[in-house]
C-alpha cells in the first residue's frame, strides 16, 4: 500500500483540505434535522412566525455551508485524484523503462497498456470517490447514529437488526464478485491485445483478406469480455435490492413503533420527525458505503495489477562494482558463453561460444532459422544476460560497465525496424541528440536514404506516421541504418539489416561502413552470403553452436555448413 499511497504524497495538503470541507458538509447536514424539529416543536405548534423565520434563516446559512464544504471538496478531491493518477502513470511508466526484455515478455505488451491506462483510471475514480463519498457515508453514519440514540434509545434498537444484516449480504457479495473482477480485467486485457494487434498489422490482415476472420475473432474476445461483465453484474445488482428492502424495513418498523410511542405520548412528533431523518440518514450511509465497498473491491483487482508491474524484480541491473566509461575502444570477445531465456527451461539458445572480435574487424554471423543469430548480438549491450560463461569488452567483463554508458557506445538495427512518429529528422536524431543539419544529411547519405528524404516535399521534415508505416520496408531499414551510423559508435550491430534493399544499393552500404566507420567493431547477421562474403570473420551458427569461424575463403575450403548454404543460394542464383 505504501508504493501507492507515495504517489499521493504530494497532494497530502489537497487530501486534507478536501476531507475538511467535506467535515463542513456532514456537520450542517447533521444539524438540518435537529432545527427541522425545532420549528415543528418550537414554532408551529405555538405559531411563533418570528421563530420560525429565524431557525429557517439559520438552515439557509447551514445549507449555505454545506454547498461550499461540497463545492471545496470536489474541488481537492478531484485534484487529488487527477494528480495522483498522473504520478502514478509517471512511476509505471519510469518501472516499464527499467524492464529488461526478459521483463517485458513475462507481461504482454496490450497488459502494460491496460495497466498503465484503464487500471490507473480506475484508482483515480477510487480516490476521487473515496475522498467524496467514503468520507461522508462514515461521518454522516457515525454522527446520524449517535444524534438518533440520543433521541430515543429504543427505536435505535432496529439499527442493531438492520446493520449486521446489511453487513453479512454485502460481505457475501464482495467474496463472491472479488475473483469475477479479476477475471473481467484479463479479458479486458485480451480485447486490447486483439485491437492492438489487428491495427499495427492491418496492411497485413488486408493483404491476405482476412478482415471476416479477425472480425470474428474480435467479436469472440469481445463476447467473453461481455460474459464476464454480465457475471460480475449478476452479482452486484443483489446490492441494491437487499439494501432497499433492509432501508424500508426499518422505516416500517420505526414508523409502527415510534408512532406508537408518539400514541402514548412517550415520543413527540418533533422528536419522531427528527428521529426520521436520522434514520435516513443512517441508511443511506449505509447504502453508499455498499457502492463503495463494490467500487473498492472493483478497484483492487487493477491495485493489485499495478502492485505486479511495480513489484517486478528487474532482472538486468547495474552491478555496484560497475562503473561509467565514456567510450570503449571496440574489442569484443567471448567467453564459453552459453545463454536460455529462462533458466527454468532445458533448452539452451547459445552453448558455449568462444571467439575475439578486434578493434574495426567486420564480424558475420549467419545460420539457419532459430539457430540463435539474433541472441548472440542482444547479450552485448546487455538486452539480455549470459546464463554462464562471460562477454569481455576491452578485457573487462560487461558488468563492469554501467548499463547505461555500456549503450551509449553500442549502435544497434534491430531484425524489427522501428520508428516513431515526428519528423524523419526527429528520428534520425535518436542516434545523436547534437547533430548537425550536415553530420544528417551525411549520415543520411552513407545508408543510401538522402536521395529519397529529398524526393518527399518536405525532406528531412516529412512526418513519420507512428512505426513508419507510411514508407516503403527498404526505405525504414535504411533510416534506421542513417540512425545508428549518426551515433557513430565503438561498436554496431546490425541485425540482418539490409534484407529489404536491393544488392547494388547494400554494396554501397558496405562500402560506406569500411570508409567513415573504420574504426568500428561491426557484426552484422545477414541470410546471404554475398552480404558477409567481404567479412573479417564469419561466424556459421547451428543449434546454438559455433560450426565454422574463418573467412569466407577459409570456411568455402573447410566448412560443410558453409559450404552448403553458400552452394544453395548459388543454385538459387543461376535458377533466378
């Protein structure tokens, strides 16, 4: 509770000063009966007008009152809530950051958003309410109650009826509905993913004409999340019911045996009238705190949510040994490095690699499908950790380096090509915040992508739609390619980066690479062989395990893994 409670920190002064106009509120609501009964006993009984007159200025000051206590309270409450909910999105969101991929994948990306959006909005609802109506129903019960015992202490005999029973059925319906609500949000969870998913690849879905298919698929995510609502609904609607029947149950009973008091003149009507709005009172309160108890419990479904994005254990940290290095020279080597994504599963991604990357070499990496091409690179900036064995960087274990400086001297092409929306400029400067308009255009050039920037009627200020999609695949690989030269790193990645653009064009990339990039220990994982053939090193992959390590003639000569990729996509070739 304390991880929560700290986003509302800073809005303590507003938390307090809406339960203080609140306070305000319950205390001239309080007293509206004892007046009522005052000019009913006091004033027309004995006809007094001018008594009359004065206690009914006296309740237009104290319903005056109460209106600015409401009004003040909205006001705190509202700001409360509002302010907390953007704290909290601020600190989920900073969490999310921290997540390394193994992170990541344990929560599914449509999961964070819910999170980060519907189960936040809905604490936010649960504070603003809490701090309007969770106040108000408690001291409206509490004073209600204790002005009617102090009234007539046997009518208030009823309440300890009618209490337990409301208690006991609210308390049935809050165990039954908990496990429904939890339910409902992982359905909401699958909706979002459906929505998610059908939007980000709708060129796809259209392509193969399967918009019939992914709309019965939505309306089936979309039915179970309407079933599990109805079953959590189906619950919930008893509240009010119950509650009514006990309200009315109890005015019946104060009604018969308080009128019969006020027969045998026990009880004046003053009193009896007085003694009524208590009773109201009383119930409502009653009736509110059961909406609120259903809220709260509705609410601690996305708490506990939120609890689990916040309680993570990030498995990728900075070692307190390690320390910050502003640039590396680019040697890269590892050492029986052996790598699973998860240790709890017997298959093992990579086993024990062994090789030295110098200072500029080009280092290649090709294999089969899933024979772990795109893990080896990932555990060089630390996207992931080895399981055992180490990565040396310069001679020191990458631990060593904080996470953060470790990055920032390693440019990498991701196999998924990502961009955001803003400017082509906007993107490119992810790869240097300071760069010029020339080291741009430059770097622009060197990918192959200046010529098409200047095609576009605004250049290098053409918006890019969010993930890019209004640019053809070869124009995004190579934009993402401009991004990581412009950082001009120690060391680069580039993960089968040049598979949408033409060979003649990846030439020109490659010669690009050995004039302004000399210096930079590059690794590039590519499906063919002409695209590596000019490669210091060639690493062949199998199963997670170094088959072949040479140059492209050396591995020709002696590797069969080699030789035969390198044999099929001659055939190809000639076939073609």
């Amino acid at each position: 509770m304390k991880k929560i409670a700290y986003y509302l920190k800073p809005y303590k002064k507003e938390v307090w000063l809406a339960i203080f106009f609140m306070c305000l509120d319950v205390l001239s609501e309080i007293i509206q009966p004892q007046l009522m009964a005052a000019i009913v006993g006091k004033g027309i009984q004995s006809k007094n007008l001018s008594y009359i007159v004065m206690i009914g200025i006296i309740m237009i000051i104290f319903s005056g009152i109460s209106i600015i206590g409401g009004i003040g309270n909205s006001k705190f409450s509202a700001k409360s809530g509002v302010g907390f909910a953007a704290n909290l999105r601020k600190g989920l969101f900073s969490k999310v950051q921290t997540f390394s991929f193994k992170n990541i994948d344990d929560f599914s990306t449509a999961s964070l958003s819910t999170r980060l959006t519907n189960d936040v909005t809905q604490l936010q609802n649960t504070v603003i309410m809490g701090l309007r109506i969770c106040v108000k129903a408690p001291l409206m019960f509490i004073f209600a109650l204790l002005m009617a015992i102090s009234l007539n202490a046997s009518l208030a005999v009823i309440l300890a009826i009618v209490i337990p029973v409301i208690i006991i059925a609210l308390g049935t319906i809050i165990y039954k509905v908990m496990p429904l609500f939890q339910k409902l949000r992982k359905c909401l969870d699958g909706l979002n993913a459906s929505v998610q998913e059908n939007v980000t690849n709708v060129r796809v879905v259209k392509s193969f004409v399967r918009e019939e298919y992914e709309k019965q698929k939505f309306y089936g995510t979309n039915d179970k999340l309407m079933k599990s609502s109805f079953e959590a609904i189906n619950i919930v609607i008893f509240n009010m019911p119950i509650m009514m029947f006990a309200m009315n149950s109890a005015i019946v009973a104060v009604l018969w045996f308080g009128g019969s008091q006020v027969i045998h003149g026990t009880l004046d009507v003053a009193s009896m009238t007085a003694f009524i709005n208590y009773i109201f009172m009383i119930l409502m309160s009653l009736m509110v705190l059961s909406m609120i108890f259903i809220m709260v419990t509705q609410a601690s479904a996305s708490y506990k949510r939120i609890l689990e994005v916040l309680n993570t254990v990030v498995d990728l940290e900075d070692e307190a040994s390690a320390k910050d290095v502003e640039l590396i020279q680019g040697e890269v080597e590892f050492k029986n490095v052996s790598f699973k994504y998860n240790l709890e599963q017997d298959e093992t991604i990579l086993e024990n690699i062994n090789f030295k990357a110098h200072k500029g070499e080009v280092v290649a990496i090709i294999g089969g499908t899933g024979s772990g091409k795109s893990s080896l690179v990932q555990l060089i900036p630390r996207l992931y950790d080895v399981t055992s064995g180490e990565i040396l960087i310069d001679g020191k274990n990458l631990i060593d380096y904080t996470i953060e400086s470790l990055r920032n001297n390693i440019g990498m092409v991701l196999q998924k090509n990502t961009l955001f929306s803003g400017t082509i400029r906007d993107n490119l400067k992810w790869g240097n915040l300071n760069a010029t308009d020339e080291e741009i255009i430059e770097a622009a050039k060197n990918a192959q992508a200046h010529d098409f920037i200047m095609g576009f009627p605004d250049g290098y200020d053409t918006w890019i739609d969010q993930g890019g999609v209004n640019v053809s695949g070869g124009q995004k690989q190579r934009l993402c390619i401009a991004r990581a030269m412009l950082k001009k790193p120690p060391i680069l990645i580039l993960d089968d980066s040049t598979s949408a653009v033409d060979t003649a064009t990846e030439g020109k990339i490659r010669t690009a690479f050995s004039t302004t990039l000399k210096d930079t220990t590059t690794f590039i994982i590519a499906q063919r062989i002409s695209s590596v053939q000019d490669a210091d090193k060639i690493i062949v992959l199998e199963d997670g395990k170094i088959v072949g390590l040479g140059t492209h003639e050396e591995l020709l000569e002696s590797n069969e893994e080699y030789q035969e990729i390198y044999n099929s996509q001659q055939r190809k070739e000639v076939n073609a």
